[in-house]
C-alpha cells in the first residue's frame, strides 16, 4: 500500500486567473516549434556540458543534465 505523505505521491494545483489561464491552454495545445538554428544550439550544449553545479546551503552539487525533448516539425 502507498504512503499517502511519500514526496512522489503528491498533486500540486494551480489558481489561475482568467487570462492565465487561457495562456496556460495555448501552450499546452500549441507548443513552441524550435527552429534548427535552436536545435543546434541544443545539440552542441548536449555535446560540451556533461553536468550542473547546484548550490545547496554550503555543499556544491554536480547533477547531470537531462536532455530536453524539443516538439520537431514534421
């Protein structure tokens, strides 16, 4: 059985106002296209950087990247 406090099982809500929450939508439903000089952009930071340094309180944290996934356009 899961543990109703576990971190993971949490739901987070949002109040929106009426303009926000049109905004919201149409991102949703139309999400940015990224044009190729963008994606090359991406391309070649995936290539040089490799991790990020996260300051927490007085501790230096290296994380490693997560890939974002751009929407092509077909």
């Amino acid at each position: 059985m899961s543990d109703a406090t576990d971190p993971g099982q949490e739901n987070e809500v949002m109040s929106l106002d009426q303009h926000d929450s049109e905004a919201f939508f149409e991102a949703l439903v139309n999400p940015v296209r990224f044009n190729q000089k963008l994606m090359a952009a991406f391309e070649e930071h995936d290539q040089r950087v490799t991790s990020k340094c996260v300051t927490a309180g007085d501790q230096r944290l290296f994380l490693p990247l997560t890939s974002i996934t751009p929407v092509r356009d077909s």
